[in-house]
C-alpha cells in the first residue's frame, strides 16, 4: 500500500478570525454579506458568517484591512481595493506584495513591475511615505496562529467533530486531523512514532484513541 499524503488543512472559524484579527463577528459577517470580503472556503461549508471557512491568506489580507480601518480610519470604499488586489494576486508570494499608504492615498506594488505601482496614483510616481509588506504581516500572524494552535491538555486523547473538517469528519480534538487519516497510515504499516513524524501536533494517546475509534466504527459498520 503507497504511504498516504498527510492533511492538515490550514482553515479558520469565524471566531477565530476575530482573535486573530480583532475584528468583530458583526464586521465580518457584514463585509461577506455585500461582498467586500468573503472567505475563501465560504461555498463548500453553507452560508452566514457563523459557517463560513477561512483560509491563512484571508487572515492576512483581513489583519492589514483592520489595521487601515482602525488606525487609519480608510471607509470600506477607500479598503475595496485591498480585496481586489488579494485576489487578482492570489497566487503571488507574500514577498511580491506591498501596500503604501499617504494620507488618505493607497497605492500596490505591481509583482509584475517591481518599480510601478497600481491603484491610485499613476505608474511613475514616487514611493508612498508609509509601506506595509504583506510578507512581514504574513509572518506575524503565522506567529499568532502558532499561539492559537496550542492544545490544551484535556484535548489530548479525544475524539471529536470538527466543522472546519470536510463533511464534519470525526478528528483528534484540537486538531484538523481525520481519525481515518490516523487509521490510514496505521495500515500502511505506520508505527506510533512514524504517524507523529507527520503529524508533530498529536501524542501517542491521540493515536490510540483515533485506531480505537476507528476499529470499532468499521466493526459496527461492517455489522
């Protein structure tokens, strides 16, 4: 049996984006309802703010949208742009990306055009006073997330549902981690350290209990 791929999806609650963020669950919730940013998950997990399922890349361009909206006081007219920029460089590496603010003024470094800029001011013009790299940003909340990740103890050796698991698909709490994905490696001949190598976040008890988990659903289906 070929060694399974180990998944760990990198996606977000609501409710985690606003401790990331410190945006606020009625912001989020409006801003998806007319369209000025939704997540990037949002069609494969229902409608509303409460299902909807973000990505890390949404995290950033949220983080620097609520920093210009509070420190800056930019309308969401003025922070539109930000989220067309998001998108229409959506697979451009973080270091290709930049933000200059001046005054009330927002203007983005073309990835194609490293010297030009787009939005705002016309290509030529100087650099703005004021420069926020995604790439930094992008690390700083990559350090936030790593806090957020912390299990707690009680999660150690449980089972649960996780809504941000495709299909609400019984994982190890506290994780992404599918019970099936754990039972997987398990009978392609993975011992407990061998499964922990691809999956640093879970203990020895969490893989008894996924295995445990798993034997008795497929006895009962099997039944």
């Amino acid at each position: 049996m070929a060694a399974p791929t180990p998944v760990e999806i990198l996606a977000f609650s609501a409710k985690q984006v606003c401790r990331l963020t410190s945006l606020s669950m009625s912001q989020l919730r409006y801003w998806d309802k007319t369209d000025f940013f939704s997540p990037e998950y949002a069609s494969e997990y229902g409608v509303g703010a409460f299902n909807r399922v973000y990505s890390f890349r949404d995290i950033v361009g949220l983080y620097v949208i609520g920093l210009l909206r509070k420190k800056y006081q930019f309308s969401l007219q003025e922070l539109r742009s930000i989220g067309d920029y998001l998108y229409r460089f959506h697979e451009t590496p973080w270091s290709s990306l930049a933000l200059h603010v001046n005054g009330r003024e927002l203007a983005f470094r073309d990835p194609n055009a490293p010297e030009t800029f787009i939005s705002i001011r016309p290509k030529g013009q100087g650099v703005l006073p004021f420069t926020i790299a995604f790439e930094a940003v992008a690390q700083h909340v990559e350090r936030k997330v790593a806090r957020l990740r912390v299990r707690r103890q009680s999660e150690i050796g449980k089972i649960g549902k996780n809504r941000l698991v495709m299909n609400n698909a019984p994982a190890i709490a506290g994780t992404r981690i599918m019970t099936s994905a754990i039972w997987n490696f398990h009978e392609a001949g993975y011992d407990t350290d061998a499964i922990i190598e691809e999956y640093p976040r879970i203990k020895a008890a969490d893989i008894r209990a996924a295995l445990e988990f798993e034997a008795q659903r497929r006895k009962a289906k099997a039944g």
